[in-house]
C-alpha cells in the first residue's frame, strides 16, 4: 500500500551543481569540499548557464553552487529561470564583486547564502550542510504528508460510510457537530429530520 513511498524515500539522493565559468573554481570545490559527509551524494559541474538549462530539461538538482557573473547569462538569470520552472532547489551564489545590485537580485530570489570569492571551503561546507539539512527535513514532510494522503485514500470509503452511519444514528454530540461546522451549531436531530 505505501511501498511507494518507501521506494521513493530509499532511492532519493541528494544532488548538486556547481556552475562556474573558472575551471579552477570548479576543480576547487569538488576537490576540498567534503561532499558525501555533508550528505550530498552527486555533484556535477558546469562551465556555463546554457549547459545548465540543457541539464535541467532531465534532472532536478538539490542544491545549485552558482557564480553571479557569468558570460551571456548570469547566475541571477539562471536561478529566475529555475523558480518559473517551479524547481525547489537550494542556491548558494557566490561572487568576487560585492555588487549590491547583485546581492538584492539574491535576496529576491531566496537563495541559501552569498558567498564572497575566494571561496573558504569551510563557509561553504557550512552552507551546503545547512541546505541539505533544509532539503532533508522538506523530505521527511512530504514523506509525512503523503503517507497521511495514501491512508486517507484507502480507509476513505470505511470512514465516509461510518460518520454517514453515525449521523443516521445520532452518535454524535451537538459539540462534536460544532467542532466540524466550523463554529455553526449543527443538531444531529436536525440533519436527521432533513435527510
């Protein structure tokens, strides 16, 4: 009955992007951030903006590392691009100007940190963990939620059929009835008597 969700929750892996037009800033992080101890199990790099929307039209990262100023499209771009899209990733820019402009873009677009260039690997580990702890968390709610939905969906009918009995009866208190119409007193007897 929930092994869909069991499944799912055994196979979701935490991925994520660094985009970056400097190979040294690429090879940087993938080599002195300590990635699986963050809990982060995939990172894939990228050189430009266009490379990551072609990525983006198959996989949904977790979390996206950007640089603001990149050639043709800029990080800021990018990320408007991956809300319109609906994409719940986690961003973290990061930048060698401290461009105000720049820096409100960020701000609107809800991004995880703005981290200044060079980059200090241990600002960044502390981003990524706490972004994977966000990511981790927004997980288990869901899990929860849609564990609640596949109950309700099974045990729907049985528990339609005993409240329409209850009511039939009059099982039910004027309170409870209260409680459920939202303020509005509702008599049993009266529900009854229309029915």
């Amino acid at each position: 009955m929930w092994t869909r969700e069991v499944q799912k929750m055994k196979s979701d892996k935490i991925t994520a992007i660094v985009l970056d037009d400097e190979i040294s800033v690429r090879k940087g992080l993938l080599r002195h951030i300590r990635w699986k101890q963050l809990g982060v199990d995939q990172v894939e790099t990228f050189e430009s903006a266009e490379q990551v929307i072609a990525y983006l039209k198959n996989h949904t990262p977790d979390i996206i590392i950007s640089d603001i100023r990149l050639p043709k499209m800029d990080g800021i771009q990018l990320v408007g691009y991956v809300r319109k899209k609906g994409m719940q990733c986690r961003i973290i820019f990061m930048s060698a100007y401290s461009d105000l402009e720049y820096f409100k873009g960020a701000i609107r677009l809800e991004v995880e940190d703005y981290i200044e260039k060079p980059v200090h690997p241990e600002r960044m580990e502390e981003t990524v963990r706490k972004a994977v702890e966000k990511i981790q968390r927004n997980r288990k709610q869901e899990a929860k939620v849609a564990l609640a939905a596949d109950i309700l969906n099974a045990y729907a009918d049985q528990m339609g059929e005993q409240v329409f009995k209850n009511l039939v009866h009059g099982v039910w208190e004027d309170e409870l009835m209260e409680s459920m119409g939202g303020g509005k007193t509702v008599s049993v007897k009266k529900m009854i008597s229309c029915v």
